[in-house]
C-alpha cells in the first residue's frame, strides 16, 4: 500500500468505527424509549383484559350509573359514581387551592423577585414535591382535621374531604408554579422591554405581556396538576377515609378510585373474584379520565402556543 494511500485507509476506518458505534448508540436509545412504550402498551392491555372480564358479569350501564358502591359487602353494589365523585371533589377542590396560589407564586418568581430570594424561594417551593404523599395524610389527619374539627366545624368525624383537598392542593403547588415559571420566563425578553417602552407599568406587563404570552405553559401546568391530584393516592386514604359516599359536601368522608384500588390490592380478596376485578375495572376508568385530561392539555397547549423566532 502506498504512503498516500494509508491516511485515506486510516481515516475511512475511523469513520466506520464513528458510524458503527453511532448506529450503536441509536439502537440503545431506541431501546430504552420502546420501554417506556412497551411499559405503556402492557398497563393498558391489562386494565382492558381484565376490565372488559369484569364488564362480561357486570353491565356497564349498572356500573357507571350506579349510585351504590359495596363490591365487598353481602349485599354487592357496583355502581363506581361515589368513587368518581370523591375523585373529582377532591381534585377539583385542590385545584382551587393550587391554582391561583401556584400561579400567584410563578408571576412572583418571574417577574417581582430579585436574582438572591429567587435562588432561596423557588428551591423552597419545590421542596414540597419531595415530601412523601403519606407524610401530607398523617399531617392532615393529625394537624388540619383536628383544627377544623375544633374551631370550625365541630360536628365533623376524623375524616372528611377538605383535608385532603388542602394537603393535596398544598402537595401540587409546585407542579403549577415551576412549570408556569419556567413558561413566564421563557417569554422574550423584548416583549417585556417593548411594552415598558410604551409607559407600561409592571403590572400590565406581567398581566397583558408576559402572561397572555405564556398561557400555553400555564394551561398545561393546570392539566398536569388536576391530573396528579385526580391520582394521588396515600394522602386521600389516609385523610378522606375509606367511605365511598356520593356527596359534594367537602366535610363529609369520602373515598377516591385510587383509595379504593390501594384498600382491595393490599386485602385478602380472592384473585380471580368479581370483587378483585373490580379494581381493574375502577383503574380502567381512572385511566381514560387522566387520558382524557392529557388530550385536553395537548389540544389547548397546540391552540394557545407562542412561537418565537
């Protein structure tokens, strides 16, 4: 071979080895994203399987109407409304606090606070996410149904709804502020300094500018907030109960899908029962609501979405 020819045999070789082990690396990163598809794709082959075996014994019609739930009992009800109406008080009900404080907190982070309380209050802030679900139940069932219990209202029991709207609204504070703060934030810079060079005032910056700019984010962090708290499970049970009531009197006990899927899960119901399978039933249905939930996000982030070039 000649001395020419060597540099050109070399540098092909490299590239070779360049291609071969990008094409490697593709393939992992292929591999490791069809998990999470493959994952997704089992969870929802399960829940239809056994659902749709569950719905072979119990007619739909019964179990979606239905206003009495005891799968458990003697006397057997399958009618899911209490749990959806627990479900939705309680996310709904958490949404009214998390919402407006979770925002309020983003428009502060973004637009009022210096670079120095900013660095302390936004890690405060997402603090509360790493606290356990179960430790917001116990602090609701020692701390806040007890306060309420005595100085507000002092008929209710140990357990009631309010309890867990509040932690659980408390619980998803930082989904709702990190999410709109980083949307906030992401708005350009020259909107902001257009609209002062006009005599805007900061307050009709952050509220006709920054946030109408923003508002796809903002929605989102809405969806994905209500979503999480439509799921949550520890805090509910531990602080709603386990009475599955259909009532939209917030100091009355309740109990939620999940709670209800966490009770019989951990029980001693027989595998293959029509009470076992009822769990999938109720999860079946807790997953086309938060599948729902996430369409309306996509949709509403797609039609409000700021593009900047």
């Amino acid at each position: 071979m000649s001395y020419e020819s060597r540099p050109v045999s070399a540098r092909y070789r490299q590239n070779l080895r360049n291609n071969l082990g990008g094409r490697l690396i593709g393939i992992l990163l292929f591999l490791c994203a069809s998990v999470t598809v493959v994952t997704t794709i089992g969870i929802v082959a399960i829940l239809c399987i056994e659902g749709f075996s569950f719905f072979a014994e119990v007619s739909p019609i019964e179990f979606f109407t239905g206003t009495k739930w005891t799968p458990l009992f003697t006397s057997k009800g399958f009618g899911v409304l209490p749990l959806i109406s627990g479900t939705l008080l309680i996310g709904l009900g958490a949404a009214c606090v998390a919402l407006p404080l979770g925002t309020l907190t983003a428009i502060y982070l973004s637009e009022y606070a210096t670079p120095k309380i900013r660095s302390v209050l936004k890690p405060m802030v997402e603090v509360l996410s790493g606290i356990p679900t179960v430790v917001y139940g116990y602090f609701a069932l020692t701390f806040v149904s007890p306060f309420i219990k005595e100085y507000l209202y002092p008929e209710a029991g140990p357990y009631m709804a309010i309890s867990a709207i509040i932690v659980v609204g408390i619980m998803i504070v930082p989904i709702v502020a990190s999410i709109s703060d980083d949307a906030l934030r992401a708005v350009p810079r020259e909107l902001r300094e257009a609209a002062y060079g006009v005599g805007s005032s900061r307050l009709e910056v952050t509220t006709r500018v920054a946030f109408p700019a923003a508002l796809s984010g903002i929605i989102a962090s809405y969806i994905l907030a209500i979503s999480r708290a439509i799921g949550e499970t520890m805090a509910v049970t531990v602080a709603a109960g386990a009475r599955p009531n259909l009532t939209a009197n917030p100091l009355e006990a309740v109990q939620t899908m999940t709670a209800y899927i966490v009770s019989v899960s951990l029980g001693d119901t027989p595998h293959g029962t029509i009470e076992f399978k009822t769990i999938f039933a109720v999860g079946l249905t807790l997953f086309f609501m938060t599948l729902v939930m996430n369409v309306i996000s996509s949709r509403i982030t797609k039609r409000f979405r700021e593009v900047y070039d």
